[in-house]
C-alpha cells in the first residue's frame, strides 16, 4: 500500500551503472583536448628550440633578460653575452624565447 519511490529509481535506466560515468568521460575528453594536448605540443616546441640553440643566437631568458648567447654546453648550460664585460650562465630550460636566429654556416 505504501510504494516507496525508492524502488522505482533503484531500477536503473537503459545504460545501468554504465550511464552514471558517461558525464565523468566526456569532462575527461574535453579536459585532454583542451588543456593536456596543447599543453605537450607546446613543451614540445620549446624543448626543439633550447635544443637547437647555437652561438650568436639572440634570446630572452624567463626572468627578462636580453643577450647573445656565446658558448652552448653540454650539461645544459648556455653562456649568454648580455654587455660587453657581462656574460653569465643560464640553464637552458629558463630560456623563454629565441629572438633572432643566426643563419647556419655551410
């Protein structure tokens, strides 16, 4: 005499269980293409660029600053011509941006 609604929803829908993780797939889909994706081409990008660093190419660092860098080492050190009497060590993941590249000799 007294039907709990309860039972009625307990029934389930057509896809089950499985019906309550589409919206947590879709969310995840969405996060990938939108934030992961471009997120991984551009650390791509900028792992290409530190790598084909060479002298004479002009860059700026993270934290601002402007120079030509003079020698690429090869533990990941780049030494980097800001003055004249000026030059100073940067690693090469805290290089944010190549601003001219020099022309490779042949």
């Amino acid at each position: 005499m007294f039907v709990s609604p309860a039972y009625a929803q307990a029934a389930g829908g057509a896809f089950g269980s499985f019906g309550s993780f589409i919206p947590l797939i879709l969310i995840f889909a969405i996060m990938y293409f939108l934030m992961i994706r471009p997120q991984q081409k551009k650390m791509k990008e900028h792992r290409s660029m530190v790598e084909s660093l060479r002298k004479g190419d002009q860059i700026v660092t993270a934290g601002g600053l402007i120079g030509k860098v003079f020698k690429v080492k090869e533990d990941g050190i780049v030494e980097v011509d800001l003055n004249d009497n000026v030059r100073v060590k940067v690693r090469q993941g805290t290089i944010a941006d190549v601003i001219n590249k020099t022309e490779p000799t042949t």
